[in-house]
C-alpha cells in the first residue's frame, strides 16, 4: 500500500518524504535528545543552534557552496524576498535592475522592485502565454544593472531554465522556490538565491536565502533590522523567534537529501526520469494531453497540461482524486491540469500516475 502522502501533487505546500514524516511525528511528541516536544522547545537552546548549523552546513555540502555565502533562514515567505530585495540592492542605485517576466511569479516580483527604483523588463513572455523562456544568448544585458532577477522554475506554468542566463558583471539574484535542491547547479554564479521551504525543502513558514558576503558591503543602512540580511547573518537567523518547527523539518529534509538519496546530482537523476515518465504520457496520448510548456522549457518540477473540454478536465480531476491522486488541479490563474512532482514524490507515484493517465486515455 502506497503512503497517501506520496500521492500529494500539489504545487505546495508539496510532498514530504515519508521517512521524514515518520520522525517529525515522534519530535513532535518528543525529541528524544531532549525530551521535549519539538513544539516546545526554546529557540535560544543549545539544540536549535545546532538545529540551525547543521541545516547550513547541510545546505553548504548539498551545493557545494563557497565559503564566501552565507545561508540564512528567514520568514514571510518568498513573497517578502521580492520586496527585501530591491529594498537592499535598488533603493538609492543610479541604475535600474533587470527582471525576466517568465510567468505568474516572476511577474509578481516585478510591482515591489519598481517601488524601490528604476526596473527594466529584459524579457516578456506573456504574449506567448508564458510557456517559453529566453535563451541565454538572446537577452541582451544592461551592463550596469544593479542585479538581474529571474526565476529559475516557474512553478505555475511548468517552465523552468535549464541553462544559466545573465553576465557575470551584474549580480544574479534567482527565486528557486520550486526547485532548490532538485538538481546541481553552480551556485558561485548567484550573488543570491532565495527558496521558501513548503515547495521542495521542507513546511511553510522558513525561507531559505544564500547571499554572497560581498554583496553585503554595498547595503545602505536605512533599513529596519528586521528587512536586513546583515542582522540575520549577525545573529544566525536567530534575530527573532524564528519557525523552530519548519526549520526542524527542513533539517530533516536535507539529511534524507544527503545521505538517504546521495546528494543532488542522484536527486537529479531520479528528477529527471519521474518527469521524462510523465511527459511521454503525454506525448504519446496527444489527442487527449496537451502539454503547457515549450518541449525544451520543460520543467522538471512541475508537469503542466490541459485536456481537450472543460468537462474532461473535470472528470478526469474527479476520476484521479477517486484513485488518491490529490493536488492535480491546476493553479486557479491557469486552470488545466497540473502534476507536481518535486524530489519526494516517490517513482512508484508517478508510475502509478502515468498508468492512470494512460487508462484515461484509452477510456475517454
Ligand atoms: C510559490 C512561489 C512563490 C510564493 O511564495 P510564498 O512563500 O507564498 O511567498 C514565489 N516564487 C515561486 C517561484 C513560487 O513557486
């Protein structure tokens, strides 16, 4: 009998593993090194500093990253990052910051940067309706930009780049929130990357955010500390009372990470073969699944397509969630159907998804 939880496709709060369910269950009665629930326990205790290390060196191993980044664990989601950003790196700049527009997110990223300063959009994918990204080699680049920002996977529209845009010279910031630690990528060409947790890492309520030290230097100090990279680094993201809990979790998921599956680029290749079952579903019921995104924008992450009628997409909505399928339904901006499956979506789901796929097809 398959776990239930492994049948989550939401688009998030998203899947968890279930080995990693099974000990958040006894923390959450009690952590055995502590004998106390992991709901109770203070977040100036010895253990949550450790907590809190280990999640940073876990992370630094996963990506090999260099000593010169910093891992922070903040709150208010993803969502706050779009403003903390242009807040710190565009307020009082001379030059503008380049924004990819990709899709639903990286649109909402857009309204709080041009708060804060001059904002260009390098790219627009909206006309297109969203389902093809730039090459790397198309956009041209403002030289002086104060930062380019993109996002790595859009999350609603199922597209995601799988090579590295921008130039060196202008700090890349990226939102990974759908698809931080789902593969390898080199994390030194990122001046800083941020990732809520309730998508790949872990529950909602952390936000995971690695920033190179030296983009620090540049920060004006007109901020509350609360909207300030530098007090949260000063103080290990233990500023404020921090999600003990969610970070706990994401803890835990980063173990599963490096010594359950091996590192990222084992998480990668079990990625890479979940999402390449599902496309050639896809691809091979044509008449019956139209897939969202363009063939080489397709994101590993999250499999987005439509049916032919409203009412197939219905049935099939009704049929899937009869079977245990939950979370298929697409994002409410897009409708159609959408299959996430992030890096704790078990194999042994997606095949079972695919088979039903192929059922659906066959009958309909
Ligand atoms: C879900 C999502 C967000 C929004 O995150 P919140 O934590 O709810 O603010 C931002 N960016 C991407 C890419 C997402 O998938």
């Amino acid at each position: 009998m398959m776990n239930r939880n492994s049948l989550n496709f939401s688009g998030g709060p998203g899947v968890l593993p279930a080995s990693v369910l099974a000990q958040v269950q006894q923390a959450i009665v009690e952590v055995p090194e502590v004998g106390l629930s992991v709901l109770g326990i203070s977040h100036r205790s010895d253990w949550f500093a450790e907590v809190v290390a280990e999640t940073e060196r876990n992370i630094q191993q996963l990506l090999n990253l260099p000593p010169n980044y910093a891992v922070l664990l903040l709150q208010g989601g993803a969502t706050l990052q779009f403003s903390m950003i242009p807040m710190l790196l565009l307020r009082q700049r001379q030059h503008c910051a380049d924004y990819v527009r990709s899709g639903y997110w990286s649109s909402k990223s857009i309204p709080p940067a041009q708060l804060e300063g001059a904002v260009r959009i390098l790219w627009n994918g909206e006309a297109n309706g969203f389902r093809d990204l730039p090459q790397a080699t198309e956009l041209s680049y403002s030289p002086n930009a104060a930062y380019l920002h993109y996002v790595s996977n859009e999350t609603v529209e199922g597209i995601q780049f799988h090579e590295l845009i921008g130039c060196d010279a202008v700090p890349r910031v990226c939102d990974m929130s759908s698809d931080m630690l789902s593969r390898p990528f080199d994390a030194s060409r990122f001046a800083l990357i941020y990732a809520h947790a309730q998508k790949n890492l872990g529950p909602a309520g952390v936000t995971l955010v690695i920033i190179r030290r030296e983009l620090l230097e540049f920060v004006p100090n007109h901020l509350p500390e609360m909207l300030d990279y530098r007090a949260h680094l000063a103080a290990h993201s233990i500023y404020n009372t921090p999600p003990v809990f969610a970070i706990y979790v994401t803890l835990l998921v980063t173990r599963w990470l490096l010594y359950d599956i091996g590192g990222l680029a084992q998480m990668d290749a079990i990625n890479r073969a979940k999402a390449a079952a599902l496309y050639s579903v896809i691809d091979e019921n044509a008449e019956m699944y139209c897939g969202h995104a363009a063939r080489k924008h397709r994101s590993l992450m999250n499999v987005v397509f439509t049916l032919p009628t409203i009412e197939l997409e219905q049935n099939f909505l009704r049929q899937a969630s009869e079977c245990g399928f939950s979370g298929l339904n697409g994002h409410r901006s897009l409708g159609g159907i959408r299959a996430s499956i992030y890096n704790a979506m078990s194999s042994e789901a997606v095949s079972s998804l695919c088979q039903f796929m192929a059922n659906f097809a066959r009958r309909n």
